[in-house]
C-alpha cells in the first residue's frame, strides 16, 4: 500500500484543491459546482466551521512527496448513534495508485479508534462506477447493505439527489483487519 499523510485544511491549500477539483473527470464526479478559488476558501471556511462544532472532520490527502492530492472526509458523525458517512476524492493524475484505499485506511483509523465510532458508511452514486469498483476492492467493507440500514440510504440519496450504492465500515471489521496486518508485518 502506497503512504499517505492527512493533514487540517488549511487556506493555502485552496488554489490547489480548487485546480485539482476542476479536472472534468473529478468535478463530474463528484457534482463539484465550485467556481472560483473564492468558492474553494468559502468550502474551506465551512469545514473549518464544522469541524468546530463536531459535525465533521476533513483531511487533505498528501503523498510521500507532500503534494496535495485529496481530501477525505467524515461527514455527519453522529456521536450518540456513533456514525458517520465518508467521502473521499482524489486528483485525476493519481488515479490507479492506491491512494484512495491509503487514505480510506487512515481516516477510519480517526473514526474508529479516535473518536470511537462504529458505523462508517460509504455510498456511491449508481452512475459513479469507478467509486464503487474502488470501494468493493477493500477487505473490511461490507457491501449493498441497503437493506440493514434503510434510512442511511434514504439520507445519502436525498444529499445526491440520485440513487446511489450503501457499503458499510463496521468497527470491529476495520479493527480486526489492523490486528491481522500488524501480526502479518511483525
């Protein structure tokens, strides 16, 4: 697995996500409206926002060299339910090189050993089948769990406003995945 490194965002990263966001591939994608850099900073400022009052937490992405090559993001955790749903991009140029499992990996390590969630759900748009071929690739997911959890798809087809996919991160799941790996490296 490639390393990665997730960091706050920061205002400096602004130009550069806003370019990165605007690669037709990402932007359709992703249903990316953004604009301008002004639009990027007023992004910024929101999960700065956000991430104060506990609804969110948002990494961008960086690779062995430090360059910016996405953001990942726990979104409308829910503590008392212990649940949150993921989003994750990363920049077109990247694709392919497992940088999206890298950065999945490390933040449900914050979602569950940090702040203790035990549900983190992923979905993807039906249409977005890159999304969903990257998600089922992952050995700790659970996948199509439409059925178990019927309200959390309604949720995440009302945010989209489209049918999407639902896969699941269950704690013990992930946990018991970092056990193995572990064991196996030492």
């Amino acid at each position: 697995m490639v390393n990665v490194k997730l960091v706050p965002h920061s205002f400096s990263y602004a130009e550069n996500i806003f370019n990165k966001v605007s690669v037709p591939e990402v932007k359709d994608a992703l249903g990316v409206n953004d604009k301008t850099v002004d639009d990027t900073l007023r992004y910024i400022k929101w999960i700065l926002e956000d991430e104060q009052i506990g609804n969110q937490l948002s990494r961008v992405i960086l690779n062995e060299a430090d360059e910016l090559i996405g953001i990942t993001t726990l979104m409308f955790i829910d503590n008392h339910q212990k649940k949150c749903h993921m989003g994750t991009w990363v920049a077109h140029e990247y694709w392919g090189i497992g940088y999206n499992e890298a950065s999945k990996f490390e933040i449900l390590k914050i979602a569950f050993i940090e702040l203790g969630l035990n549900y983190v759900f992923a979905g993807a748009r039906k249409t977005n089948i890159r999304s969903q071929k990257s998600q089922e690739k992952l050995p700790y997911i659970r996948l199509n769990v439409e059925n178990e959890f019927p309200n959390e798809l309604i949720f995440l087809e009302n945010k989209e406003k489209q049918e999407c996919v639902l896969h699941v991160f269950y704690k013990e799941d992930f946990l018991n995945y970092l056990h193995q790996s572990k064991a196996s490296n030492k």
